[in-house]
C-alpha cells in the first residue's frame, strides 16, 4: 500500500480517489448513451447516477473538517448535486 493511503488522512484520500473515479466513469457513460428510451438504459443510468451520488456523498463526509481538503469536498459535493438534478430530469 502507498504511504500516502496511510494515516490520518488515507481513508478520505481513498474515498476522493474513487469519487473522482465514479464521476469520470459516470461523465463517459453519459456522453455515450445517446438515449434513454433503449429498453434498461434509463434503468441502467439511473443505477450508475445513484451509486455515483452515493460514493461522492461519503465523499463529502469524509473531507468535511479536514485542514486543507475544502476543494475536495466542494468537488465531492457538486458531483453528487449534478448526480441528484439528473436522475430528477429523467423524472
């Protein structure tokens, strides 16, 4: 294991790291379906956007109150806003 996951700091370095994963992999599955009306599709973004909206949520939990992280948990929180708005226009 890196050092750098290690201590005080590497539980939230971990969850920024998947955060910022889960988001970029959200970003491409959503650039690429051109449509939700394919039979699962909607179900299937629906899925991706929740899970995505999850993981940046714990995100956010664990960058709160940490000395210097407030970037990180602004763009935790912004992600996991987008995620909540766009499964609310599939509404």
């Amino acid at each position: 294991m890196r050092a750098s996951l290690v201590g005080a700091y590497g539980s939230a370095r971990r969850i920024g790291i998947m955060c910022a994963e889960v988001c970029d992999t959200t970003c491409h599955l959503l650039s690429e379906d051109g449509s939700v009306e394919v039979d699962g599709t909607e179900t299937r973004i629906r899925l991706q956007l929740e899970w995505c909206r999850s993981v940046c949520v714990e995100g956010v939990h664990a960058f709160e109150g940490l000395t210097g992280a407030e970037a990180a948990a602004t763009a935790c929180r912004r992600c996991a806003e987008a995620c909540t708005a766009f499964m609310a226009a599939l509404d």
